[in-house]
C-alpha cells in the first residue's frame, strides 16, 4: 500500500488496519467486490480508475489477504478474477459506517439519491452497521441489500466470501 | 484533503464519507481527539506525525466538520484547541470497526497488545461497533472506554462532541 507511513506493527489495532484500508481505492474496490465484481475489467468499468492505479491496489488486496486471486477458463486462455475472502467480507460493517455516516453528515448531490442497507432477514432498512437495528440480527452479506436509488436496478445483493477451497 | 480524486458531489454516500475520511491520517487525529487531545501539541506528541501533515490535516477536519477551532485565553495569549462536533463524534462506530477488523485480522506486534471497547453501561466488551454486543445498548462516548493493554493507563474514557455554542 503506497501510504507514508507504515503502521502494520503498531500496537493499535485502528492503524494497523488502516495500514491495510486507509485508502479510498482499497474501499471502493472492496465495495464493488461486495456487489459481486470480480473480473478486473469489472473494476474498471465501475470505478473508471486508472490501470496502473487499479492492478497496484488489487495486488496490495491480495497481499493483505482482503481478496484471492483464482484462476479461470477463457474462451483462448486462463484469467485471473478477485474472489472476496473472509478477511474482506468482515469488512462490511466498515463499508455500512461509512455508508451510514456519508448519508447522515455529507450532502448528496440529487435529493434523491440514498442508499438504504435493507436486511432481507427481516425486510427493513437498517440506521446500524453490522446488526440490524430493526430487528437486531446480525448483518450477513447473505442478508443484505443495498438500495441505491440511483442505480439501476436499485437494489444489490451483496457476495459473500468465497470459502478458501485452493490446494495447499 | 490531498486525495487525487474528488468523491465529495458522488451520488454513492461511501463515496463522499471516503472524501472526508479516506486518509489514515484524518483518523489516528480523530482517534486522538476522541481520547481527551484538543491541543496541537497535544496531537503532535500522540501521533509523532510532521507539522506540515498535522496542520493541513486539522485544517481540512475542521473545513469538513468533523473539528470545531474554538479559542482558549494562554497565559500570554489566545489559543486555539479543536473540540469534536457531533459529526466528528458520530464516526465512532468506523474507529471501532477498525478496531475490531484489526483485533481480527491483523497480527499485533506482541501477544499482549490488545484493544477491548467495553460499554461501562453494562460492564462488558463488545464485538460490535455501533450497538454493544451484550446488552444491546447504543455505544455513546460517554458510556465506552478503551482498554488498551500496552498503554499506561490501560484504560481511557472516551470524549463526547462539544456542544455547538459558537455565536452565530
């Protein structure tokens, strides 16, 4: 990760995790994994990042165990896609702070434009980050929908992470 | 804030938090002032980060809201300190996200450091960062501390936003 400082051996657990997600990159790389891409041109398609920008994050979420890097089948060759792993899926509540804090603190440029995250368990919009403020379930990704009034369609749901099934 | 690109007018409220916030920074000086720090010395001698990093970063938090510069009498002359707005307070379930992926996630440098968040509402540690996992209770300032184990002392009390008095 290209920060200036290096804080993965600090005894705070706050900075050594922003060694690994203190860039807006890594996190919106990391939220449209949660929305299911995987495939490198998905990336770039949905966050219209540079090339040199978008592999160096990908390759620095791999080394930090935030996403895996798995081979498939082509139509000529094997490419690559970036499954999320575990590491990466449990930062969903961080993601839901943001997203929650965004809402209520930053002004959104059409008056129509929010996010909702809606826990399917139980069918209603959520004001907590990682358990359902309706309901007080636990948010799993496998519960969760985002809305997005505007994207279309407006409601996602979100991928899980991928069970960590490579050969040793 | 010196990020390269400019999230603040996205339509995507993750977006427009990472805006204000996608800078570690920005967060180990809100971690900071979450503590009890109000002082420029007080941030420098926490965070041992250079003066022009500390100065364009409390300028921008307070730019964003997240900071409020109110002025103390010295004894030689005005100060100014930076007191926590209830928008800089209402980013404590990130900080706690953080801390709870790093506790997880990330090797602390020695087998003893570790950070507990405990609700004194009900006595116990929580595992997750908005609503206390035990009892369920909303995690406010006044009623988390920090329990720090490499720190002396171990446990701090955290601050609650100041009140917005300023003359209109």
């Amino acid at each position: 990760m290209p920060l200036r400082s290096d804080w993965s051996a600090n005894a705070c657990p706050i900075a050594r995790s922003l060694e690994v997600v203190g860039d807006p990159w890594v996190l919106l790389i990391l939220r449209e994994a949660m929305l299911g891409a995987r495939r490198y041109e998905q990336f770039r398609a949905a966050l219209g990042v540079a090339d040199n920008v978008l592999s160096r994050r990908l390759q620095g979420m791999v080394d930090a165990g935030l996403l895996r890097r798995a081979p498939y089948r082509g139509e000529q060759r094997t490419h690559h896609e970036y499954q999320l792993t575990a590491a990466g899926s449990d930062l969903l509540p961080l993601l839901h702070a943001l997203a929650l804090w965004g809402e209520t603190h930053t002004p959104a440029p059409r008056a129509d434009a929010h996010m909702e995250i809606v826990h399917t368990a139980c069918g209603h919009a959520t004001s907590t980050p990682d358990v359902c403020s309706r309901c007080g379930g636990k948010l799993l990704p496998a519960e969760v929908t985002w809305r997005r009034s505007w994207r279309t369609p407006q409601v996602t749901s979100l991928a899980s992470a991928e069970p960590d099934d490579a050969p040793g």
